[in-house]
C-alpha cells in the first residue's frame, strides 16, 4: 500500500471527512513521525511495531562498476521491529 492509497481508504472510511482532511491528517502524523526519529527519539505503535534510528559507521565500500574502492561515510538508517500482535497475525494463516 501506498501513501495515496492509504489516504484514498481512510477517506472512504470516513465519509465525514474530506479527502483534503485525511490527507492532511496522515501528513502530520508522518510529520511528527519523522520529527522524533530526526531528534533521536523512537517511534512506537502498539501492536504494530517500533520505528528507531540506528547509526552505521563509516566504512571502505567498492564502486561496483569500477571495483575501485571508495569511503562510505557514517550515517543514521531508520530501522522497524515488528510488534507481537503483527508477527501473530502474519503467521496466523499456518502457511509458515
């Protein structure tokens, strides 16, 4: 699913709303999202999962092209743990 298709659904869900407010609503909460991983903080919805941001180091990496190798700089990656109640109901199916 993506971001419109969300947006498209919560707005046929909720036929109150417009599509103009869904969109707004789910772009603020995407916002704040984004903000607390930015400061360093977590994210965390119950049942579904965790967002958190891990820092990679620096490492020697190879242009694949080439096979030259080149500096790969440190960086910050989001990172996602699923919830329990996530797991429990993807496995449900008993197909795993």
């Amino acid at each position: 699913m993506i971001k419109s298709e969300l947006i498209a659904k919560l707005a046929t869900e909720n036929p109150h709303l417009t599509q103009k407010d869904v969109e707004r609503v789910v772009g603020v909460i995407f916002e704040r999202m984004t903000a607390a991983l930015v400061s360093g903080g977590r994210v965390e919805l119950r049942g579904f999962g965790a967002f958190s941001v891990r820092a990679r180091p620096a490492r020697a990496g190879r242009n694949p092209r080439t096979g030259e190798s080149v500096e790969v700089r440190a960086k910050a990656v989001p990172f996602f743990k699923s919830g329990k109640e996530l797991r429990e109901r993807l496995n449900a199916s008993g197909d795993a």
